[in-house]
C-alpha cells in the first residue's frame, strides 16, 4: 500500500511540473503575440520565436553584444533553426560595413 502511495505521488509532482511547463510555454505565447518580447522570454527562455525577435530588436537597437549572445541562445537550444544562423550572418555583415 506504502509503495502505492509513492507511486502516486511521484506521478502528482511528474504532472503537476509537466503542466507547469505547458502553462509557461502558453503564457509565453501570448506575450509574445501582444509584443510583450522580455516577458516572453520570462515566461519560457528557450521560446525561439522570443529569442529571434529579442535578438533582432538588439540589432535594430545597435546593441550588437546582445544581438550575438541571443542568436547563440537561439542556437543553442534550437540548432536547427536558421533564424539564429540568419541573424549571426547579419551582424557579421553590420561589422563589416
């Protein structure tokens, strides 16, 4: 019975941390579709689309350190996603010019 009772309790917390995680990422989203980029990133910091548009408002803005480093994030977490490669080929063409 003990053994019962750990069993149902690991799978509440196994829930509960996995529907935490969908309510995040659901937040994130809505942030994000009313312009709300930081607190998308609050909400959910691997979200790529917050992560490109974050590092694309760090361009426009000149801050190119910033621009890099959210690229890198980008990338890191979702490596097959080109808007992180795009922006990095952008900066190194800004330092070029």
């Amino acid at each position: 019975v003990k053994s019962r009772w750990g069993i149902l309790a690991l799978l509440a917390i196994v829930l509960m941390v996995a529907g935490w995680r969908v309510v995040g990422i659901i937040l994130s989203d809505a942030a994000l579709g009313e312009g709300r980029i930081d607190d998308a990133l609050r909400l959910s910091p691997r979200n790529a689309e917050a992560l490109s548009r974050a590092g694309l408002r760090a361009r426009r803005t000149g801050n190119a350190e910033e621009a890099t480093a959210l690229a890198r994030r980008l990338l890191a977490h979702s490596p097959a996603d080109g808007r992180g490669y795009r922006l990095l080929a952008q900066l190194a063409a800004d330092a070029r010019d």
